[in-house]
C-alpha cells in the first residue's frame, strides 16, 4: 500500500481553516493550483457522495465529512497516469484540520492511501499536488 503525507501550519484558527478547506466543491482559496472545479451531480460539497472533476482530470468523490474532527476524505475514481482508474485502486484522499493552542493556528495534514503496482509514480504526482495545496491555504490565510 502506497502512502502520501504532507502538512503545514497556517497561521488562522483552526475553525477559520477548516470553514474554508471542508468546501468540497469550493476550491477558490487554491487559485493557481485548482483552476477548475466541475460539480458532478446533485449532491452538495457537504453531503457525502458528493463528486467533482478538478482541472478536467481529477474525478473525485466525498466518502466522509466529520465537524466535529474536522476532517474530510474522498475517493479518486479516476485521473491521469499514475492515478487513472487502471492505474490505481483504493485511492482515499484525507486532509484534516488541528489546533495548535499555544498560538492559536492550525496543523494542517494532507495524506492519501492507495493500491498501485508503482507506488512511486504516484507519490511523485500527488506530493508536489499536496503541497501547492498547503502553501494555497497557507497563502490563503497570510
């Protein structure tokens, strides 16, 4: 099993961190890295099942949302290369939100799980993902 783990700390509350990151259809805090988000289906950025298409290649579905542990997870059903439906199996995408009290900022994870008989080339295309992400919010909140 293939792991990607990536965090930052974000100098916000942890409420106001993950009031913009749990947006599961709203990416305009990662302007120049998402340049496109498409809502697939009915469903709402907060309801579980949700689906999106990032940049026209990334096509993902929201497996769970949780407030309370401010974390989110999502599914990739299909992308490019390394991550294609053919490629990859298990894909499970997670961010979540931590405080830090002693200064009143936010940790910020990133991490996915996946199946692929070349774990490398995956990593080597959702690291670099995952921390224009984080520098994003980061940039987002500075």
């Amino acid at each position: 099993m293939g792991k990607c783990y990536n965090s930052v700390v974000v100098a916000a509350p942890c409420e106001a961190v993950w009031k913009v990151l749990r947006g599961f259809h709203d990416l305009s805090w990662a302007a120049g890295v998402v340049t496109q988000v498409e809502k697939v289906g009915e469903l709402d950025g907060e309801q579980v099942g949700a689906k999106r298409i990032l940049n026209g290649a990334f096509h993902e579905t929201l497996v769970s949302i949780d407030d309370r542990e401010r974390t989110f997870m999502y599914r990739i059903d299909d992308g490019p290369g390394p991550v294609s439906k053919d490629a990859v199996n298990n894909y499970i995408g997670a961010a979540r939100v931590l405080p830090i009290t002693e200064n009143n900022t936010a940790f910020v994870e990133w991490q996915s799980t996946y199946d692929s008989p070349n774990d490398t080339a995956v990593g080597e295309l959702c690291n670099p993902i995952y921390q224009a992400l984080l520098g994003a919010l980061k940039k987002h909140f500075s």
